[in-house]
C-alpha cells in the first residue's frame, strides 16, 4: 500500500503544475485585466497605468510570470517568493495575502463539499440498489425520470427555484449565508442554512451516481459467484450487501473520483446563488475584478483538492476488492 501511496503522489506533481501551467497561460489571455477599468477613465494618464502594471509585475511575459509566481525566478527588488515557498501571493483588489483568504473560507467550501458528497452516496447507492433489483418497477421508472431531469437541468435553476419557493413562498429556510444575522451562531443555525445550497448540489452527483449504480448492480447480480451464494442459502439482504454491492462499488469509486471537479466546481455556483462564504464566492468576485493571484491560488487549492480525492478513491479499491491488493 506505501508503494501504491508514493507512486500515486508522484504521478500527482507534474498533473498539479500542468494544470497550474495551462490555467495560468488561460486566464492572462483572457482581454483585459487587472487595470481594464483604469484604462477607461480619462483622467487617469497612460504612463500612470504603464506604472501600475509594471507594480503588479504585468509588463513582464507570461511565461516570465508564471515562473514568478510558482518561485522559479526573481521577482521585484530581486526578491523570489512564490508557490514553491508556500505564497500565493497578494491580492490586488484589497492587498491581503491570497493564502490568508483561502484558509479563512476553506472550511466553508469544505463543509459544503464534504456534507453533499454524504448526502449523495446516502441517497444515490441505495436507490441504484433498489432500482437493480425491482428492475423497470414503479420505483426505477420514477427514478430513471428524475435522473434524467437532474442531468438535463442546470443547477443554478434548481437553486433559484428553491430560494423562490422554501424561502420567499413558504419561508422555511433561509436564502442565504451561513447564520442568521443578528442572533448568536449556533449549530441548529448552521443546519438550516446548509440544507438548500447541500440539496442543490447534490442533486446532480445523485442523478449521475444512483444510474451508474444500477448498471454496476445488474451487471453483478448475474454473475454466477451470486448465483451460488443463492444456492448456498444464504439471505438475499446479506447476498446483495456482501457479495453484490461491494462489487458493484468499485467501478462506482472511479466515477465518484472522476466527479470531484465537478463538485468543487458545483460549488461556485452554488456559494454564488446563496452567498455562501467560501473558495467559490471568492473566485466569482475575482473573476470579476480580473484579480489574479486570488483566481490562482483558488484554482491550486480546487486543484490539490481533486488530485487528493482521486487519490483516495484510487486507495478505496483495495478496500472494496481484495485482488487490487494483492496486486
């Protein structure tokens, strides 16, 4: 397992700096920038923006940037600091460090990821079950729909729809944020907050996840190893749960690593709609500001997310099937 472990962390470096690589090249080519709005005010002079950008480090080429901000090459006053050396630089709307910014809203992100990704093996494992076993039933027609609707429905519509019937209609659950303003945070408050924004964000992974595990199902429940512990008189709850669905899991564990990014990416729409404070919202209003080193270093952190959970879901087969082990 140790040597799995390594090889699999080794394999991580050169996939997390390509994909560093080819977001950085893309969001400097993107027109304008940091200084787009000072461009358009004409009391501003052209030398004085020409300053400006050569403060900020923008007048040099990219690829001179890039090599900057990872740590590889001197930056200004022949000082070198960057992603090698653990900073992520400052930000140019409001000038705090980026890595202060992140670790302030990282929990959020990570609560709201981590509660949906439970709620979503909750419901989709055991309603792919159900659906395999009670095959073209009244319980897999009804699932086989509402699957294709949470597939084919964006979620930011699902989210606007929520707000506009729990919250303005009926006012069960609030719209927005993560406490009650004006009362003391507790953990009641907290839930409630989080039920609209984790339902939203579940409900694609569900609809995805609750049909790939019915087809894992049905493919396993006709091998003959189920057959036999059928013959061996064993119950049908114990034959689907031991020997069916832990088979059925380990196709279903490369899917669930596979739909992180999507997850993590989920969650910037989802923290916009309901003004949650966390790494989406905060790359929403630094796209808009073009700033930077924020956008960078919430890409690194969503980044360094995903390559972990494909890496755990890699270490989750030898769990679920003992001849990955053995291998």
């Amino acid at each position: 397992m140790g040597r799995v472990l390594i090889r699999r962390l080794l394999q991580s470096i050169p996939v997390f700096f390509a994909i560093t690589m080819i977001t950085f090249g893309l969001i400097h080519a993107v027109p304008g920038g940091p200084t787009a709005r000072l461009e358009l005010d004409p009391d501003i002079k052209p030398e004085d923006i020409a300053r400006i950008r050569a403060n900020m480090g923008l007048d040099k080429p990219v690829w001179l940037q890039y090599l900057i901000w990872v740590g590889l090459a001197e930056g200004g006053e022949g000082r070198r600091s960057g992603l090698l050396q653990g900073d992520l630089g400052i930000s140019y709307i409001d000038q705090t460090p980026v890595g202060r910014s992140i670790v302030d809203r990282l929990p959020n992100t990570l609560l709201l990821t981590a509660t949906s990704l439970v709620l979503s093996l909750l419901v989709a494992v055991p309603l792919g079950v159900i659906s395999a076993i009670r095959r073209n039933s009244w319980v897999d027609n009804v699932a086989t729909v509402a699957s294709t609707a949470g597939v084919s429905i964006p979620s930011f519509w699902f989210g606007l729809v929520a707000i506009l019937v729990f919250s303005v209609r009926l006012r069960w659950l609030p719209s927005g944020g993560m406490y009650t303003l004006g009362q003391e945070r507790n953990v009641l408050d907290l839930a409630r907050h989080l039920i609209l924004p984790v339902a939203i964000l579940s409900i694609l992974n569900v609809a995805g996840w609750n049909r790939y595990v019915r087809g894992s199902m049905l493919e396993v429940i006709r091998q003959d190893y189920i057959r036999t512990a059928r013959a061996k008189g064993l119950k049908e709850r114990y034959v689907i749960v031991r020997h069916g669905l832990r088979n059925a899991l380990v196709p279903v564990t490369t899917l669930m690593g596979l739909s992180l990014p999507g997850l993590v990416g989920g969650a910037l729409v989802t923290e916009t709609i309901f003004g949650w404070p966390g790494m989406g919202r905060l790359a929403y209003h630094a796209a808009t500001k073009r700033d930077y080193p924020v956008i960078m270093g919430v890409l690194v952190m969503s980044a360094v997310l995903v390559l972990v959970g494909n890496l755990l879901a890699d270490l989750s087969y030898a769990f679920l099937d003992p001849r990955v082990k053995a291998e």
